[in-house]
C-alpha cells in the first residue's frame, strides 16, 4: 500500500458510456473518498477521446492506452497493463466490472500483485488497511461479508447495480500511458462473434419479461416476446426453460446464467427459486404473474398478479400498448 | 491429449431455503442440512473433457481437495469415464479459500505427469467465488481462459478454446499446456453413468495424497492465512411486501397491473 495517501484504481476495459461504466466508476469513486485516497481510472483509447473526457469527471486521473490489443479486448494485454500500473501505483483495491474480461483477469491480476481477489461484489468499503466486499452466496440463500487481507484488493463487482458516479467539482487529469500491453500475449485472440441481439444486452436491460417452466412449452414465449417488443424490454427465462430447450441458454438468467438489474423484471409463471433470484436481486423492481399465491417468487415482488398466464399475457399487451 | 479435470465437491445447491442453515462456526453452511454432491460447473468440466477424448483419445485424471467424502465425487467421476482419481484430504473444517486451494492442486500437480489441459468449473455453486481457476494457472505459469464451452485440438502444440462472452463468444489459440474454467453450454450436460460403469468406478484403486505427502503445512490451510475471509455470514430476511394486484374482475386486476408496468416504462 502507498505510503501517503491510499490508491483506488478502477479498470473499464470497454470504454463505453453504460449503466455498468457509471456504476463501476461509481464504485471506485465512492471508495476511494471513504479511503480519503486518490481515484485513478484505467481505459483504452486516445488521452483525446470523447470517454476519457467523460470519465474525468469521476476521477482524479485517467491514464488513457492507445492500444489496438486492448480495445480489442485482448485479456492478456489487460492483464499485463492493470499489473504495470499497480506495480507503479501500488493502489490498495483495484476494481473491474463484471463483463467477460474482468471476471476473467481479476484473480491472475490479485495473484500477479501478491493480492487477493474476490468477484460478484454487491458492495466493496474500507475497513482500515482491508477491503469488505459483500456478496451472495450459496445460491442466494446467505450473504458473506468477506475481508481481503492481502494488498492489493482486486474486486470485480455488479456494475450495473451500483450507483453511479457522480460528477466531481474538479475533474481530474488525463495522460496517456505508456505500457507495452501487448508483450507475452500467450493466449491469442482468433475470432469474435456477437449473437444478433436485438438491442441491448440483457444485462444493460431496463425492463425485462422473463418466462419459466409454468409456461409449459416453447409457443408461449412468442406471447413475451410480443409484450416485451411492446414495453421495448429484453427477454429472458429460468434455467428450466432453458434446459428444456424452449428458449436459448443466452437467455438464462439466475445463479448459473446471467445477472440482471433492471429497473423491472416481470416473472411469467416463475416458480422463484433461490438460484433464480440471485440472478435478479439487484432489479429494481419484480412484478410476477403465477397461478400459485405461495410461489417464492412473489416474497421478492413489489407487486404481483396470482392469475394464469394464459388469461394475462394477450389483454395485458393489449392494454399497454394503449398506455405507451 | 492429456486432461487433469479439477473436481470440487459442495453442498447440494438444491436445498430448499427452509432446510439450508448455518454451523457452529457462523461462516459457513452446516453441512448436514443438505447432501454433498458433485458442483455443476465441474461436471461440465469433466463432461467437456470426456467429449475431447471420445473424439481425440487420451487420459482424464480427476482430483478433489477436501475431507474423505469427495472420493464420491471422483468415484462419480470415474463412473463417468474418467481414467486415474487424485484425492487430496484436507479434513480441516472450515473451507479454504481460493488462493489456498489453488496451491494446494498447483503442488499436487507438480507431482503428477504433465498434462496438456487442465480445467476447473467456472465457480461452484457454493460459494461462487470463481477464482480457483485463474490463480490455478499464475500458480503453475499457464495460459488461462475462463467461460470455455468449446474446447478442440490445433495440431499438436496448441488448443482452440471457445469462451462465452456478454454478446456472443470468441475463440482463443492457446499453447499447451493451458488451464481453462468450464462454463455450462446445451453441449456439456454431464452424462449419466451407466450402472456397470458405477460398480467398475468402485473397483478402481484411488491415490490418496494428504498435506504432509504435499509438504503443506496444516497452517496453510487454517483460515488465519486466507487471503478471502469470511468475517461474517448470516441469512437474508425474507420480507414479503408484495402488493397483491386485487380486482372484482380479471378485466380489472390487468388494467391495474398494466397501469403499474406502465408508469414504471415511463420512467425508463
């Protein structure tokens, strides 16, 4: 750890402005004013770019690489990049958000810099010299909180669910780095391939109608994705469905699928299991539609609706389109 | 090709949220409210491995840390198709964290004959941590990719690994030996083992390692020296404020539940 003042460096490794971005420099902007320590942003691109000027409002300083293996998201290059860095800086937490990449180096990059890691993070504070993260676990049936005792703290964290940054009365300085990011690349990167998502990623999703077993087979999914085109939301499903084959794995949502945050996520005959609602703890709100007024899901609901789907879903579209 | 397939043996993720409870300890899960089994992500791991052999050939080893009870894991393993089982017993109570776990299995893997391909499961149902494998591979100086659904042979020094990533997948040309977290896909559903193949897999002699045979001092593994530690773990209320839509007619409640999906639109 520095000997002055203590270093927070948050690593956005797709310079993009997003829910995740804000919350992830939201994060590390926060513990880095707990800490009384300086906020120092890591992105790729050009010390010129339209991002780096943004997100000088959140830091104390961006150190901008203009790289094409790291815009490319080449995980080795980012690795070798944050470990410059860190070795330089000497931060007492290092922070990433919770794409691909970032889950990916968080643990190579806390044991690269005699730290230690942790992922999944709903909250990460200063606890003297350590860092608490606090996280779900088994299943979402327990919360852990967990202390990082070796420095650095490498914490990869929900970045869509945090608050974002706020807009600071100095903004802070840009530079551009100079690291050779692309030196012992084992790994090479061959082929990217983007699935035709209509829109946007379900976990930038606002709104998102999910679909689960009780819909007992694949035609009544046409029936969501009809509503969601109307409320301009994302689909999604359970596991079940999923496994069952009605819906693609890429809409899994839950403990093994993906983790969402929207600002509401509408369970359709949804039982609500634990492994389900880890995947949905950070919405905003849930609203669910189940014949069963016992189901688990609705213990989590803001509002919800015990009626079959099957009597709901036609009218419900109907009604909304009106409305919208 | 040679595999090493990393096995980690947790609680049933399955235990319903009444039976699920806290042990003496307050920092961990009281293994008797539910069974041990096999963590999910592991399974697709080995199932992963035992499509490259069907296909390529080769041997799969599997090893598990952890007390006695994770030779059901490996012997499950062996049911499955695995060839050679590694147990490494550690019946210190509390769990490890990951750093130490990944040293424990890079020592052990320095013991053993070189593998071309070692995977772990993406994180365990447990504790979800998905760390093990990354630190696994700055351990042993190895390539890492995590995520990896899709694993096949480039010529013989290198493998393609396909990852899932946020938007779709990428692929990756990796040297061998690499280390690679698995990720669950529609192609890597464990299979189920046959009986016969169960009753064989209990046959097959087992290499069990304890710490001392690794030269791992038990201090290692006791939680003063965790790098993540567990200070607190307690279970979540569950408070139900649901607002439960009522109406005299179904007409009605869907007016009042459409209203209530609107204005939150609105706002978005």
């Amino acid at each position: 750890m520095s000997e002055d003042t203590s270093i927070i460096i948050t690593a956005v490794v797709t310079a993009e402005l997003n829910t995740a971005t804000a919350g992830l420099l939201g994060a590390g902007q926060r513990l880095a004013k707990e800490t009384g320590g300086e906020h120092i942003v890591l992105t790729s691109g050009g010390s010129d770019s339209e991002f780096a000027a943004k997100v000088k409002e959140h830091a104390d300083h961006v150190i901008t690489f203009d790289s094409e293996d790291l815009a490319n998201n080449q995980p080795e290059a980012w690795l070798n990049t944050i470990s410059v860095v860190s070795s330089q800086k000497k931060p007492s937490a290092i922070l990433l958000g919770n794409d691909t990449l970032s889950q990916e180096i968080t643990p190579r990059l806390a044991h690269r810099l005699g730290g230690a890691s942790s992922g999944d993070a709903q909250a990460v504070s200063a606890n003297g010299d350590t860092i608490l993260v606090t996280r779900s676990v088994y299943g979402g049936k327990a919360e852990a909180e967990i202390e990082l005792t070796a420095s650095p703290a490498v914490v990869w964290v929900r970045a869509q669910s945090m608050e974002p940054a706020e807009t600071q009365p100095t903004s802070g300085t840009i530079v551009a780095g100079d690291v050779d990011a692309s030196s012992d690349i084992r790994n090479k990167l061959i082929e990217t391939h983007a699935e035709e998502a209509e829109g946007e990623r379900l976990e930038d999703a606002q709104i998102i109608v999910s679909g689960g077993r009780g819909l007992g087979g694949p035609e009544p999914f046409e029936e969501l994705v009809a509503l969601a085109k109307v409320l301009k939301a994302q689909n999604a499903a359970s596991r079940a469905a999923c496994d069952l084959g009605w819906v693609p794995h890429s809409w899994q949502v839950g403990q093994t699928g993906r983790k969402v945050a929207p600002q509401l996520y509408l369970a359709v005959a949804i039982s609500g299991a634990s492994q389900h609602m880890m995947g949905i703890a950070d919405s905003k709100a849930i609203a669910a539609i189940n014949t069963d007024p016992d189901a688990p899901i609705f213990k989590h609901c803001q509002f919800g609706l015990v009626e079959d789907y099957q009597n709901v879903i036609g009218p419900l579209k109907t009604k909304l389109a009106e409305l919208l | 090709m040679n595999i090493l397939v990393c096995l980690k043996q947790i609680l049933d993720p399955e235990v319903p949220v009444r039976d699920f409870a806290i042990d003496s300890s307050g920092l961990q899960a009281d293994p008797a409210c539910a069974n041990q089994v096999t963590n999910i992500f592991c399974e697709n791991a080995l199932e992963s491995a035992l499509q490259l052999k069907d296909l390529h050939g080769g041997k799969i080893t599997v090893i598990s840390l952890g007390p006695e009870s994770v030779e059901d894991s490996l012997r499950k393993g062996l049911a499955m198709k695995a060839d050679e089982p590694f147990m490494i017993v550690n019946n210190n109570g509390l769990l490890p964290d990951s750093a130490a776990v990944a040293k424990v299995l890079a020592t052990a893997i320095r013991k053993m004959e070189p593998f071309d391909l070692i995977l772990t499961g993406r994180e365990s149902g447990d504790w979800g941590a998905g760390q093990t494998g990354g630190i696994l591979a700055e351990e042993l100086g190895l390539p890492f990719t995590a995520f990896i659904d899709e694993v096949s042979p480039e010529g013989d020094d290198r493998l393609i690994l396909r990852q899932q990533t946020d938007s779709g997948w990428q692929k990756f040309s990796a040297p061998k030996p690499a280390v690679a977290s698995i990720t669950n896909s529609d192609h890597n559903l464990p299979r189920i083992p046959k009986t016969r193949d169960i009753i064989m897999a209990n046959r097959k002699p087992l290499t069990t390692w304890t710490l001392e045979d690794l030269e791992i001092s038990a201090e290692a593994l006791s939680s003063n020296q965790y790098k993540a530690r567990v200070r607190k773990l307690s279970i979540p209320e569950s408070k139900s404020e649901c607002e439960f839509i009522e109406g005299d007619t179904t007409e009605e409640k869907i007016q009042k539940l459409a209203d209530k999906i609107a204005a939150i639109a609105r706002a978005v």
